[in-house]
C-alpha cells in the first residue's frame, strides 16, 4: 500500500480520519477502488464504509448507466429462462 503524505493549510477545519475517508469515497466514487478496497484505506469496516457513503452524497451503488441498464435487462432475461 502507499503512504501519502499531504500538507493543507491551517485554516482547513478537517481532522485526519475525515480526510481519509474523502480521498477514499472519491476513488471509490470514481471508480478507482472497490468497495472493499475503500473501505481498508478509510479504515472501516465495509458495513460501515457503506453506511458511511451516504453522509458524502454516494451510492452504494457505483454503476454507470449502461452497466445498470445491461444488469436489468440480464436479470429480466434470467427471469423469463426461470
């Protein structure tokens, strides 16, 4: 893992666990970690890293609109074969 070093001005009122936890909801926002992944770096568990999300505005759920539009039409194919 890398260490990152990161110098902000003393009028930021930002604590270093709530610092964390924006750089690793961004990547995660972005796509850059998983789920899993994110929540190591902001160093919670996954279930509270997800409970977490919504306090920063982001989904749980981090799909783009055509991967959420092929996972609806999959699970409507599957339905229809079952």
């Amino acid at each position: 893992m890398k260490t990152l070093t990161l110098n902000l001005p003393d009028t930021v009122d930002l604590d270093d666990q709530e610092a964390v936890m924006l750089l690793a909801t961004k990547l995660y926002e972005q796509g850059k970690l998983s789920l899993g992944q994110a929540a190591e770096v902001s160093g919670y568990s996954k279930r509270t890293f997800m409970e977490l999300l919504g306090r920063y505005n982001v989904s749980i759920f981090n799909y783009d609109a055509s991967e959420l539009k092929n996972d609806i039409k999959n699970a409507g194919d599957y339905y229809l074969r079952h």
